[in-house]
C-alpha cells in the first residue's frame, strides 16, 4: 500500500502514520524539498532500526497554486491506484486539492 502525506515538519505525525499504516511506499508532498530530504533520511534510519522496509518519495509542489496540487495529486493516483491519503496534515489548500481530484 502507498500512503501519501502532506509533508509537516512535525516529524512525530508523520512518523506515526507511516507506522500506523503500515505501508510499503510513503509519499511525501510539500514545498520545502531540502527540509523534507532532511527528515526522510531521519524516517529511514528509524524504519531500518525497527526493521521495517519503507520506501520514501519526495514530492515537491507550489502550496500556492491549487491547479498545481491538483495535477500532482492526479498523477500520484494514475501512479499508484492502490495509494491512501493521511489527511492530518498539510494546510487547508492541500486539503481543498484531495476533495477536488
């Protein structure tokens, strides 16, 4: 299972949704590329400590342009039809893109 996530720098959110979904593939979408490489490769050693094989992607996107989002969110679930959302985070525009697509 894939599960995407709105990036938070609140690594303890994510770091619990990753674990309580229990998925092979975790996609992060959000703004800030060189913070979010930062906390992955954080999100990484705790899995393999744990040992817990998840993939992490980064997906970076214009929080400020819903058309955007939307195209992005699109081609995540062409991707990857069998992905699920953890709507906990993320701002409210992100949100607005998931409802729309």
């Amino acid at each position: 299972m894939t599960l995407v996530e709105f990036f938070d720098r609140d690594s303890l959110e994510n770091i619990c949704s990753c674990a309580a979904a229990r998925a092979d593939r975790v996609i992060l979408i959000g703004g800030d590329r060189q913070t979010a490489e930062r906390c992955i490769a954080g999100y990484r050693k705790i899995f393999a400590a744990r040992q817990t094989d998840v993939a992490f992607e980064y997906v970076s996107v214009d929080r400020r342009r819903l058309s955007r989002m939307t195209q992005t969110i699109t081609r995540i679930v062409q991707a990857y039809p069998d992905c699920v959302f953890d709507l906990t985070g993320g701002d409210d525009l992100c949100l607005v893109a998931v409802g729309m697509d």
